[in-house]
C-alpha cells in the first residue's frame, strides 16, 4: 500500500435504495426500520429511497411515504435518487438533502435504464441540478467501467462526461461499476483521467469489488458508495451482482487503519436485519463470518 | 501496484483435495475426471489426494485408487497430503510426484486436525521429508496468519516454524490462512519475516482471499494454492470457508498481464464440472458471472 492511502473515508451507504431495489418490496415501516438502523452505524450519508416509475420498480414505490415517515438525524444527509426533473421535483417536496442522478456511459444501458440517449440523459441531469438549488447533487456515471453490451468504454469518454456534468452543476461525480467489469487497470485509468476527483461505486460481480476498493485507496480515494450486506444490482443490467457490502468495506478499512466513523458491529447489526426483511441470507461474507477479531467460539 | 509484480505465477491447484473434502464423498471415477480436466487446464501442479482417515475425512478415502486410476500427464506434477509417515508411505508407493504436510502455527488447530502438538507435527514432517528421498516435500504452515483459537500468531513464531521445517527436509513452505484471517497487513508482516520465500494457500472466508493474493502479488510473491469453484475448507476449523478460486486468481492474473499457462476457459469448464459432481454451485463469482470480457449477451 502507498503512502497515498486517505486517514479517512466517506462511505455512502445505498443499501434502502440500490440494495432493495432488485428485492420484493418491503412495507414503509420496515424500510424506514433499515434506514433507522443504517443512521445508527455512524455513516454520514444514505441514499434511502429512489423516485422511479412503480410499475418499472416495484421496491422503490412510496418513496415520499418513506420520507415522511423517517426522523431526520442530525449529521445524516438522506439522498434520493431521481432520473428526471420530475422525480427531482418530488424528491425535493420531501425535504431531502441530496439528488443523486445517473448518467451511463453506455448508450445500449443508458436507453434501457432510463428511455434516453446518453446526452439527453446529461441534458436532464443539468435540468435537475438547476432545479436542486442548494440541495447537493452527486451524478453517477454508470457503466464506467465497461458495458455489458459494448464492452470497454474509453476513459476519455468518461472523464469527458464527468466535465459535462460538473458544468452542468452537479457538485459531485461517482464512478459506477454498474456490472463488476472494474480491474485494477481500469481503476488506475479511470483515476488518472479524472484527476482522482470521484466517488466509486462498485458491484461485486466477479468477486473483484474489495480488492478494486482497495487499489481505488491505494490511489488516494476516499468516497465510496456501498450497500448493506453486499444486496443490489440494477434489474436493467444483465448478471449487475449486488454492490461492495458496507460491512466488507469497513472490515477491511477498520484493519487498514482508515477512519470512517462507521461502527461495524452496528453495520453487521443492520445487515442482520436486512436479511431478515428480504428474508435471504446477503450475499457479504464478513456478515456471515463475523469479523477476524470477534471469534469463532474459543473451543 | 509496484514494479514487484511477477511475471509469472505458479499455481498448485488443491480444489480435488482441499476442495472436495468437505464435500460428500464422489467416487473414484468422478474424481479422477476432476483431475483430468484440472490437468487439461495447462496447470502444473495438482493436490489430487490426502492419505488421511477416511473415518475423519470420508470425501478423502480411496486415495490409492485415485492415484492407481489417474493417467499422468506430462509436465504434471501430482501431490498427495499425508498428515504422517504411514500417510507418506502409501503416497510414495502410488507413486505421487509431491508430499504435501501441515504443520500449524496454533497448538489448538494441531490438536483438533492431526492430534498432535506443533512440535510432534514438526518433529513427523522431519520424518516424512527423511522417507521422501527425491520425491518433493512442501509442508504447509495452517492458521499461519490467525487463529479461530488463539487468534493472531506472531510473525515471527510463523518464521521459526518454516525455519524448522526447511531444517527438517521440506523443500518448501506454503503459508495457510486456514480461516481467512488474513489482512494486507498480516500479509505484509508474514512475507517480510519469511523472507518472500514461501507459497500462499489463502480462504475466502471474508471475503478478502483475492485481495490479499494481491497484496501478495504486489510484494512479489509468485507461489499460490487455490481450489477449482472456491470450493473448501477444513471440517477441523470452524467457519473456514472456501478456498481462494482458481478461475477467480487466473481471471484478475490475466487482467494484470500476469502469465500463469493456466487456461481460464478450461478452469471454468473444470468449475462447471464440479459443481455438477458435488450438486451444488459453487461460490466463484468469476464461475458465476464469467469473465468480464466474455459477454453477457448483446441484446
């Protein structure tokens, strides 16, 4: 590891909303349940609902239901995710504190996630972000790292869409591996062309997300998406997998040495509770295992 | 990653030992297939058997009729697991290629896995190494970077133990993590005290063997176990978790431009084989999703 290596990170956990999204629907109460329990591990931001068709969907129905229904914490940013003004409109009738809006690298993705090409998806997310006033806005650029029905995309294409949407006015760019396509090259180009000035958002696909974590820190990075329990993946891409688990993260910082003010024993705890909502074990194996230090039985 | 990367990796394949054993047992048939299409896989080194009890370790009896059924292949090396000397008697009569001997760095681990203390199993691989004449001894240090007993075992208890065995005749060590315990820092602090000259046999109980086969990797390590699917683990260790996958490492080394001569269509045809015989699938997410470059379809 290099000296590069951040003190801190800044993890955004996305769990009620792209770690659910894929599951049967959970009621009001118990995603507000999960959000609670999040809100208790110590992380700063949580993306907890997404305003999206219903009938495209389904778990993320109600979303300004959940809203209404959660206490604010204080030093809690709770994001929702919108795809068009509209949902924007929504989103900030329900008070939240930040829009998250997805542009995809992939046209052949992008048409199928959304119904628009990749610009008139960028045309929205400007329209969004002059719509979110001070409300921050964080563009994620899905697909970043390769397609599932183009393959490889250029990393120019991508640091050129990232410069779009800053001047567009959002404040914040995430790279997506929408499918787990990242490797470490990848990563180390993807980095070097947008200057490290990114958040990552990973999918474990192929089993590849902690160590693209970890070669994303050696690099210097410190904002990472992830969700409780490892759940997710986007039901518009073929075999996405679910994201970088949130316990699996912060195992692996908590031994680095890397400050997160996320308690893990709290994200296990909410894990425990994730699964028992969707009523599947989750796919994280540190939840299943239980940290290195905290025992297998002493026999 | 630094300048250290090798350019070569040899991988010892274990997934018919250490992958089956936890496993119902397969017949003699079914297992010498297994071997086969490992060895069509272009890999070099294969633990196809252990001369164990087949009352402890039901998946493992019928050793010798493995051997006596498997055509060898040239530019193969088949090794055997004998936990004592008559162990390495019946191998060295089948005519294996390898003895393959553990010691364990936690005097609880040796007690439940081989009944013996450390310094018995130490004092049993000098026997062993005695009776190999020619044939190669590589002995294996378990519970190398933690115990689910003891927890963390010095670095340097580690060292002295390989030290010993080399004295004693092993050829080489191949350092275990026999229940996924290890950290980039464990990692850092082992091969910084072996010297660099040793082997890795990593578990993926956390979620972290493919990690920490990078981190390894980055200090230039080129020796890795690892098992067909990510099948394994120890039925003496609580919790152990599957094995680092074959088709995992050879996927991230050919993304790293990293020779192996391992082939990764064949290892994931050798995964479909085995989750076939076992019935079950197995935990590779490589095996499960394919390689990156391989195609989801167009659609």
């Amino acid at each position: 590891m290099t000296s590069a290596v951040p003190t801190t990170v800044r993890i955004r956990e996305v769990g009620p909303r792209d770690g659910l999204q894929g599951e049967s629907p959970l009621s009001v109460t118990d995603r507000v349940r999960l959000i609670e329990a999040l809100a208790a591990t110590g992380v700063a931001d949580i993306e907890a609902v997404a305003f999206v068709s219903p009938r495209a969907v389904p778990a993320m129905a109600q979303a300004g239901d959940v809203l209404a229904a959660l206490p604010r914490r204080p030093g809690v940013r709770y994001w929702a995710l919108v795809p068009n003004v509209r949902g924007a409109e929504l989103a900030l009738a329900a008070a939240v504190d930040g829009l998250t809006v997805t542009v995809s690298a992939s046209e052949a993705y992008s048409g199928k996630n959304v119904a628009m090409s990749v610009q008139e998806s960028v045309a929205e997310a400007g329209r969004i972000a002059a719509r979110a006033g001070s409300v921050a806005v964080n563009a994620v650029i899905s697909c970043a790292f390769g397609s599932p029905f183009e393959g490889d995309i250029e990393a120019s294409v991508v640091e050129g869409l990232a410069g779009q949407l800053l001047d567009g006015g959002a404040n914040t760019i995430t790279l997506a591996d929408t499918t787990g396509m990242a490797t470490p090259s990848r990563i180390d180009a993807l980095l070097i062309a947008t200057g490290n000035a990114v958040g990552l958002h990973l999918h474990d696909t192929r089993g590849t997300a902690l160590l693209n974590a970890y070669v994303a820190l050696g690099r210097g990075l410190s904002q990472f998406d992830c969700a409780v329990g490892g759940l997710g993946g986007s039901p518009f891409a073929p075999g996405a997998g679910g994201n970088l688990a949130t316990e699996d993260l912060v195992y692996l910082l908590d031994e680095l040495g890397v400050e997160t003010g996320v308690d893990l024993r709290s994200v296990l705890d909410a894990s425990a509770l994730v699964a028992a909502l969707v009523g599947h074990p989750v796919p994280s194996r540190v939840a299943q295992a239980g940290p290195r230090r905290s025992g297998h039985a002493v026999v």
